[in-house]
C-alpha cells in the first residue's frame, strides 16, 4: 500500500493507519429504487449509526445511457442527502460493467476463454484488461466522475472498479492478450532464447523461435508447460495492477486528498493483493463468512460454520488485506446469500460478532452489502439490512449494535502483531499446477499453521515473501513460512540474516523446490535452504485419507496429512519420524540453530495437533506470550489494550479474566454467536 497519508489538512478523509473509532457504513443502490424513498432510507441509515455509504460500483449504463449524454443529477441528488445527514460517500468508477452500447460499438472489449468462448454481454465483468478501447473508456467515465466530485466534501474516497478477477476473469485469452504477453515476455527476457532456457522448452519439444510465436495457454490435448503457465498468470496479474493503476492515477489528479481503494476478495487465487496494492492507500475485501466455509475451503462444513463460517478462515483474510494503512471491510455479509451451494440463515448475532471480528483484527471500517434486498436481477436472493418492501431485516440491529458499541469503545490504534506468517500468490499459482495431489490446497496448508497460531490468540502479520518481493522481517519475534516453495539465493539469504541476528523461525514442506522460472533447483530440495534448514529432502511423497499418516515428534505422536518428506539431517536435528510404512523411522521434522536464532524444518503438512506443538515449540523459544490452546469455535484477538472474546459456535461459553479487569462489551458469559470486549491481556484469558 502507498505510505501513509499526511491529513492535518482539516480535511474529513480519515486514512485507515489512524487512530480512529471504528464505523459501520454500507452499500446503497438508489438507482434500484424509487426517488420518494431516498429521503426515508438515509434518515434510517443515520438512525441505525451508518457513517459511511458506498455507491455507484455498476452504474455505468445509468450515468452515461448512450455515449457522451451524462447524467449525474440523481447520484448528485443521493450524495447530497446523505451529506446532510453527516454520512461519508465512497464512490466507485462503474468499470465492472461496461454498458451494452459499449460492448456493441467494440466487441473486442470482451473477455475470451481459453477455448476461444467469448464471454458475451449480460453479467458483469466481461472485459479485458489488455483492451487499449477498454482502458480509454474506463479512463473516460472515471475522469468524468472524479472530476464532477472533486469539490463535494461529503466525497472522501473512491473505490477502483468492484472485486477484479470475480467468475474467473483475471486471465483472458484473446488477441489483445495474446499480443500483450508477447511484448511483456520481449522485456522480461530480451531474446527468445532466455526465454527457452528458463522455461525450459526442450521438454516435449516447446522451443520457442521468436517472440511472435509466443500464444496464451490456450486449450491443449494435454496439460500445459508449467513455466508458461506461472508465467501467464504473471502477465495476467501485472495486467490488473497496470489498470487500476491507470484508474487511481486519475482519482488523485482531480484530488489528492481521497483515498482510493479496491474491494478484493476472500481466498482468491488468481490475484496478486499485494502488487495491486501498492497503488492504494488501504485495501478493502468483501467477507461472506457463510458462503465461505462452503465453496472455499479444506476443513469440514459444521452447521456452527454454516451459521457464522470459519474464524479462521475469514481472520486469515482480514490479516492478509491489513497492511501499513489498515483495511476496510466493504462488503461485510448482512444475512443469508445467494451464491453459495446453501443459503443457511446466519447465527443469531453473528453479523455483529463478524463486525467485532474485523476490529478485533484492525479494520476501522465495516460496511454491510447492502441496505435493501433487491427485488431484480442476478441477487434477488442476497439479503440487505433492510427486506426488499423496507423493513427491518435480521442485521439491522446487529449492525445498530455494534455501531453503538464501536462508539463506546472510542479511538483504537492498530494491531501489534509479534508473529509474521510468509504468503506468495507466486507459491499458490505454482503449485496449483503441479500440485501432486487433489487435495493439495496452498490455501489449506497456510491455514494449517495459521489456525495453530490463532488458536493460541496470536496477531499474525501476513507479509508477501513473492520472488522479487521487500521482505522485511526484522521486528518480528517469530516467523512462519508454511513453504517457501520458489526461491532464489536472494530469498534465502534473507531467512539467514533474520535467524543468524536471533529470529526464529518454523518452515513447512516443498520449500525450495523450484526456482523463481518453475524449475526444479539444481540442487536438492530445499535448495538455496540447505544451510539454514541443516539437511535435505531424500524422498518425498503424497497420500490419500486411506492411508495412515503418523509420525513422532519430541516424544508425542500425532497425524499429518497428504503430504510428506523424508528428511536427511546434516546438522540439523531429528526431532520428528514415521512410525509406519515405508518411510518408518526416516526423519520428519528437523531443529537446526543457526547463528543466534533457531529453525524448525517440517516436512509434512500437520494435522491440528502437530501444528500446534510446532507452533507452541516456536512461541516459547521466541518468548512470545501466548494463550492456552481456545476451542475451535472461540477466537481471542487483541487490539489496542483489549481483548475481544469471539464466540463462534451455537452454545455460550464461560471466560475465565481477571477479577478487576473491566467488561467494556458483554461480560464473561459470551452467547452463542457472541462476543465479549475485556480490558485484559491474552495470557490472563481464558475458557471454562
């Protein structure tokens, strides 16, 4: 994200890194509704405790009906209600939705599968980022836009487009794409023939001539070169960050004083937040806790997550999108939801208990999708605050709630966090590819660890360790790289400056596999980690459910899963083995000090149990205060000098706290779907 931002300049806009109470704000679509209703829906907004409206994200077709014919007055006429009720406005560019006129003057904006279907006009986000007619257009509505707003106070930031990469739109195939690519891979490598010997293209016989030759990876008879692949979702991802650059250059030219940001989403694979990123001033993601635990995600579907979805999961996202400035919330789930395979209604309480997750975790800003439950198109059967015929829904008086409670806690710094968790788009597209079983999820792995982390009620930062990346480690007591699977010299010297100067550090499997290019190293794995690991990996295998999976670590036994590696130790220690098959007894787990610091090398992926000991074993060599082990359904979460208690399952739970220390929301019998704000510190917390 962009530095932080400088506003002792008596302006309103209020940058996420400050010390500020948090607010609750929503998405409102005047535009579906008739204009006699306004008034009643932004006098109800500021009743419930709304302080911020988000709008405007597929209005194109409404504000521009027929090229060059504007009209503004009814965005102008909702903006200025909600300026006199006190509420914030967020625009965003419309770009998510090019209007039909659009599409048949250029259909070569449209979007083409890797099959040559085109995805034709009658959703959204059906264009191409490597149209250069598209990004005129998008440039045109967005410089119309920033430039109508740029003095109208109650405007105090901007949303870039709507979720980019939704259904699957990140990489497009078209000709515009294929010339595109042709020209970034010309200055990425110079000359074709850096290109084959990275790639390596003499496999099956995929030399390249020229760069003219170069195609997307489009439908084969066979899967495709791995390199071309990473290296396509590469050039794809830069695509997004050239766009929405384009787009946030020309919202800080009409005024310099909006924050822009982008509402990405949860667990999604195809886009790089970080590189996107940096041309923000925060990041935003839209959370749907319900939906969530169904469509994306390894652990098994409960009905207490059914009701208010994994924590963990969702706290990952929360902790991924947090960066120097915070984050927001901007679409936060207000009940039931039309897009995942069921529709459960939400726990009693759990929207509100989903808004004090996301302070807990540092957000300054929840906003709930949407207002009112629209009665047409695509969404009919996503639930608003408020039912389509203007009543109350059941996250109304959640979100009035915690929109009182939010006020009564005041101002709240950011987040402390004293444990770094290592992410790579470029890992999960990589091994995506190759991921050498079915159940082998990226995903799935760094919620391994990270669940072990949070169960123990620790603030994790997660900081972006992709090849060329600015790793910066030094502050952090402990660090956790579930794998460092592309790596380079550069990477690993890195990991050996932190350890060798004291840090600790716990590594997991298929680190150091590859090179940057999707090759295998020269050496064997962990490659450019050797030194700092102490040992290699001999063998390594993936198994079904069916077969037993178990090993010994200090002395204990415990599962693990899908994946395992059988170690050679060269002076590191085996601290971990099988106990069965035909890697019994070989090495599992190794200890290596380093320098003033210490690595814990594990070459499987842990089940709960393991990656707890792993983790515990971490946070007391690093002498990092943590909890005793919570519940699957409670999260403990500290910010600022609290500690939120967060009830995630159907039944109430008893807190153990100390006798002076003060409830400041709830007390110490939380309901289920509930959630309790103690002023205590997370070693003194407990649960009955």
């Amino acid at each position: 994200m962009t530095d932080d931002i400088d506003t002792d300049d008596g302006t309103n806009r209020a940058p996420a890194t400050a010390a500020a109470t948090p607010r609750i704000g929503v998405c409102y679509f005047p535009e579906h509704w008739p204009r006699e209703r306004w008034e009643t829906d932004v006098r109800q907004m500021a009743e419930v405790g709304i302080d911020v409206v988000r709008m405007a994200e597929f209005s194109w077709g409404r504000l521009e009906p027929e090229r060059g014919e504007f009209d503004f007055e009814w965005l102008d006429t909702a903006i200025s209600l909600l300026s006199d009720a006190g509420i914030d406005v967020v625009l965003c560019t419309p770009t998510a939705t090019p209007p039909k006129w659009l599409v048949d003057e250029h259909p070569e904006i449209l979007q083409v599968e890797p099959d040559g279907t085109t995805r034709e006009f009658g959703s959204r986000r059906h264009y191409c980022f490597n149209s250069d007619v598209y990004r005129e257009e998008s440039a045109r509505i967005a410089r119309e836009m920033a430039e109508r707003y740029a003095d109208v106070d109650a405007v105090v930031g901007w949303q870039t487009d709507n979720e980019y990469g939704c259904h699957e739109t990140v990489r497009c195939y078209c000709e515009d794409c294929a010339g595109a690519f042709r020209e970034w891979c010309r200055e990425r490598y110079g000359d074709v023939e850096s290109l084959n010997e990275t790639w390596g293209t003499t496999f099956w016989s995929q030399q390249h001539g020229s760069f003219a030759e170069l195609d997307p990876p489009r439908h084969t008879a066979a899967e495709h070169h791995p390199s071309r692949l990473l290296e396509y979702a590469r050039f794809a991802n830069e695509s997004v960050v050239e766009y929405n650059r384009l787009q946030a250059d020309i919202l800080r030219d009409a005024n310099d004083e909006w924050f822009v940001t982008h509402n990405f989403m949860g667990h999604f694979d195809t886009l790089d937040s970080f590189s996107v990123g940096d041309a923000l001033d925060f990041a935003t993601w839209d959370s749907y806790p319900t939906g969530f635990a169904q469509d994306r995600n390894t652990e098994a579907v409960t009905e207490d997550r059914l009701r208010a979805g994994d924590p963990d999961q969702v706290s990952l996202n929360h902790d991924l999108y947090r960066g120097p400035n915070g984050f927001w919330v901007m679409e936060q789930q207000p009940g039931d939801v039309n897009w995942p395979p069921r529709c459960p209604q939400p726990g009693e309480g759990a929207m509100r208990l989903w808004a004090h997750q996301a302070v807990a975790h540092g957000a300054n800003v929840v906003s709930y999708f949407r207002w009112r439950r629209c009665r047409q198109g695509q969404e009919q059967y996503h639930a608003g605050l408020r039912k389509h015929d203007g009543s109350p829904d059941r996250g109304y008086a959640d979100a009035a709630r915690a929109a009182a409670e939010f006020e009564e806690l005041g101002e709240l710094d950011g987040v402390d966090a004293p444990v770094a968790l290592c992410f790579s788009y470029e890992d999960l597209w990589a091994l995506a590819e190759q991921p050498h079983a079915p159940e082998f999820d990226y995903w799935g792995l760094v919620g391994a660890f990270y669940r072990a982390l949070r169960a123990r009620g620790l603030s994790v930062d997660v900081i972006d360790v992709s090849p060329g990346a600015d790793i910066e480690l030094d502050g952090y007591d402990a660090v956790v790289a579930p794998t460092l699977h592309l790596a380079e010299e550069s990477l690993a010297s890195r990991f050996e400056a932190y350890v060798a100067d004291g840090g600790h550090l716990l590594v997991g499997p298929r680190t150091g596999y590859k090179r940057p290019g999707n090759q295998l190293q020269p050496d064997l794995a962990p490659g450019p980690f050797a030194d700092l690991v102490g040992g290699r990996v001999d063998q390594h295998e993936s198994l079904p459910e069916s077969v037993e999976t178990r090993l010994t670590y200090r002395g204990e036994t415990y599962d693990f899963r899908t994946w395992a590696e059988w170690l050679d130790p060269d002076d590191a220690t085996a601290v971990g083995a099988y106990t069965a098959g035909v890697a019994a007894d070989r090495s599992a787990v190794l200890d290596h000090s380093f320098g003033d610091g210490t690595v814990t090398y594990c070459g499987v992926w842990p089940e709960a149990d393991l990656a707890d000991a792993l983790v515990v074993d971490l946070l007391e060599r690093a002498a990092v205060p943590h909890a005793e082990r919570f519940p699957a359904t409670v999260r403990v979460t500290e910010r600022d000098d609290y500690v939120w208690v967060l009830n995630f399952g159907g039944d109430p739970v008893a807190v153990d706290a100390p006798e002076d220390a003060k409830w400041r929301v709830g007390e110490a019998s939380i309901p289920g779907f509930g959630v309790g704000v103690v002023d205590a510190e997370l070693p003194d917390v407990s649960i009955r």
